[in-house]
C-alpha cells in the first residue's frame, strides 16, 4: 500500500499542432524534450505513430 501512495504517477495535458487537438499521456512516454509546462517534446503514442510533436500545456499527477 505504501508503494502506491508513494509512486510517481504524472500526466501530462499535450496539443497535438497537427492535427491541433489535445491528449492527455503519461509522461514516461516522452522521448525526446523537456517535460515541462510550454515545452515542445517527441512522444511515443503508439505503434503507427511512435514519434509525435506535441506541446505540454498541463502537469498533473502526484509529486514527492
């Protein structure tokens, strides 16, 4: 129980300024950038489309 109250677990809100929607992801799927609010950043979304430019607008999740 500790451990899942403990774990860091954050999302992140991205736009998408291709298709110029939003979605939201976990942020271990960022895989190139800064995850930081305003930053531009490379996400992997799934199998046919690793590599996605996408801008972090929110964070959210539990911080330490």
């Amino acid at each position: 129980m500790f451990r899942r109250l403990t774990k860091r677990k954050r999302h992140a809100l991205f736009y998408f300024p291709e298709e110029g929607v939003t979605g939201v992801r976990q942020t271990r799927f960022v895989v190139e950038g800064m995850v930081k609010e305003g930053e531009s950043v490379r996400l992997f979304w799934d199998t046919e489309n690793p590599d996605v430019p996408a801008k972090v607008l929110k964070l959210s999740g539990k911080y330490i």
